[in-house]
C-alpha cells in the first residue's frame, strides 16, 4: 500500500490500509491480502501494483494469484461460499475461518462481518498458526468498522484507482 492510496479517505478507510500493511510488513511469509465484500467485490488488497507486474513478467514464477488482486478476490469469495454452504448443509453453524494447506503455499480465509472476507495467500514456509493469529486481530480490529458505508467508499477507492492507473 503507498500513501497516495489513502489520500482523501475517511480515517477509518486510512486505518484499514494501516491495519492492512500492517499485517503484511508484520507477519513473515504473507504473499497477498485481500479484503472481499459479501458479494464478492474486492475492497482492498496489499499492494495491487505487485500483481500487476507478475502479470508482465511472463514465465517468472508466481507469487500469489496469477493476475491480480480481483482474482484473489474471487477465490477468497469462492471458498467463502462453498464454505457456508458445507457449513449449512452440515448444520454446525457459522464458519469462522478456512485454512488451505498446498505443497507451496497456504490460503487462509476469515468472516468478517456481514459476509465480508479477509483472505490471505501465505508462502509454504509461513506460520500457519501465526497468520491465523494477526488475522484474528485484523478482524477483531477492522470488522466493527467495516460499515455499509466504508466499504462503499473502499469500493470508489479502488475503482477510482483502476481508472487513474489506465487499467
């Protein structure tokens, strides 16, 4: 996240990106964050700049999700969904958090509040018990300001820098 990013938001929004490096500068081995909404839409993500140049550099071995931080947007929604729905159907009630163990990575998943997300995307080496932990503080910190109009105006945000940015 740059400074320019959180230009001209609310100072909750300004937290949020705080919270948000925060958790990536602190806990060794995350790769990407991201921040989805209820209905899927990306909210905010760790440095969306990185993705895209993954995306340029053709046969460098990735990183994190392989175009940008909408598509670590989209799984995080994906595993949210099956989730509840397995939750639902199994009928243990809510689901606080997924964790997905790969051979060269690890994907973590976390409710927010009111269906919103956090995912992220660790290294294979990464602490799981550890990320789970800030991810836990994340929440505990961001999910009670997370309100309808925060994310509309984290929302504007990112849209609005799609567009600067010529995307």
């Amino acid at each position: 996240m740059t400074a320019s990013s959180t230009f001209g938001l609310s100072s909750e929004a300004r937290n949020l990106h705080w919270l948000l490096t925060n958790l990536v500068e602190e806990v060794p081995g995350i790769q990407s964050v991201a921040v989805v909404s209820s209905d899927g839409l990306l909210l905010l993500s760790s440095d969306p700049g990185r993705h895209d140049a993954a995306r340029e550099s053709l046969g460098a071995k990735s990183t994190g999700p392989r175009g940008s931080a909408a598509d670590l947007a989209t799984i995080v929604s994906g595993i949210g969904s099956l989730t509840i729905g397995a939750a639902k159907l199994i009928g243990f009630g809510g689901v606080k958090h997924t964790m997905i163990a790969m051979d060269e990575g690890s994907l973590f998943v976390m409710s927010i509040s009111d269906g919103s997300l956090l995912g992220v995307h660790g290294s294979a080496d990464c602490d799981m018990n550890v990320v789970a932990y800030h991810m836990a503080l994340f929440v505990g910190r961001a999910g009670h300001v997370l309100t309808p109009e925060l994310r509309s105006e984290l929302r504007r945000s990112l849209e609005s820098e799609t567009t600067g940015s010529g995307r």
